[in-house]
C-alpha cells in the first residue's frame, strides 16, 4: 500500500504535506494514470479518517503539471504558481496564484491574483493584487513610456487587442491623455 513507510507516523495528525510527489513516489510512471492507482487509494483513505492531504508537484516544460492528469481526480483544490511576465530575482518572493481546480470556490474567490513577500520595518508581509488590475496598472505605465499597443501586448504576453481595451478604459476613466 502507498503510504506504508510514514503511516505508523499519522497517529493524531490532521495534515499531511507531501513535498514533492516526484521524489516520494519513485518508480512510479508519471505518464502512466494505472500507476497513480495505489496513491490516489491511499488519499481517499486518509481523506475518510479526516486527513487533510497538501500535495506539491512540479510543472512540466508545458507549464501544466507533470505527468498524468488522474492526480487532480480526487482533489478539491490544485493551485498553479506561476512567474509574472515581468519577474526579476531582486524581486524575491512574487507569483501568481492561479485556481486551476477550486472545489466549493465561487466567484470572485477563483480570480488569479500576483502575490509578493514584503519585509517592512523588519516583519515580513504578504500583499496580493488582482491580476486583472495589475494589467491595467502595467498597460498605462508602458504606454506612458511610448510603446506601442502592439509592444505592450508582447510585452505583457497577451493580444494587442486586450492592450487596446484596457488603453481605452485608461483614458476614459482619465489615467492616459486622450
């Protein structure tokens, strides 16, 4: 049974982190979704004595999940972390938060927001933004800077039209010189 080696360990325990399954699921064919059988049994079985199971992967080149896509079957969450457009190193801790699966989450809870670890008078902190709010904010500033729609949206990784709405939206609510 999958598990066996941290089972004796689980007494009284309410959460498990797996971290991460590549290295503690070893032989195991990520393509293969037969493979995943044992693993996702023993979940359900934690999930039945009142576990909570947080499970970390990584992404494949695509920038999907590696391997089969049964491993989401029995999830209520899957949480895609992804770099922003515009990431540097000196930026530290900044990603963006996107619900791939969301079980139970509705509405403005499934929006994709950036978050970014701030240290501020020594305490660290995190501040999130919606994503949708920081295109808007990115599309006046390089438009302020004399690109191009078209740049801007290469730039940004979206259409040239999505850069144009929101450059209209910008100078009617009086954010750009019309």
């Amino acid at each position: 049974m999958a598990g066996g080696a941290i089972e004796e360990h689980l007494q009284g325990v309410c959460l498990l982190i797996l971290d991460n399954l590549s290295t503690l699921c070893p032989g195991i064919e990520e393509n293969k979704s037969e493979a995943w059988t044992p693993v996702q049994e023993w979940i359900l079985t934690l999930r039945k004595r009142g576990m909570s199971v947080l499970m970390i992967h990584h992404s494949g080149k695509n920038g999907g999940q590696r391997g089969t896509s049964r491993r989401e079957d029995v999830l209520d969450t899957s949480i895609n972390l992804k770099r922003p457009v515009d990431y540097s190193p000196a930026d530290g801790a900044r990603f963006e938060v996107h619900l791939e699966k969301a079980r139970g989450i509705h509405g403005d809870d499934t929006k994709a927001y950036e978050a970014k670890l701030d240290v501020r008078d020594g305490a660290a902190q995190w501040t999130t933004k919606d994503l949708a709010d920081l295109d808007y904010e990115r599309v006046i500033q390089l438009t302020s800077e004399g690109l191009t729609t078209r740049e801007i949206g290469e730039e940004l990784g979206f259409g040239k039209s999505k850069a144009n709405r929101l450059q209209k939206r910008a100078k009617e609510e009086g954010a750009l010189a019309k």
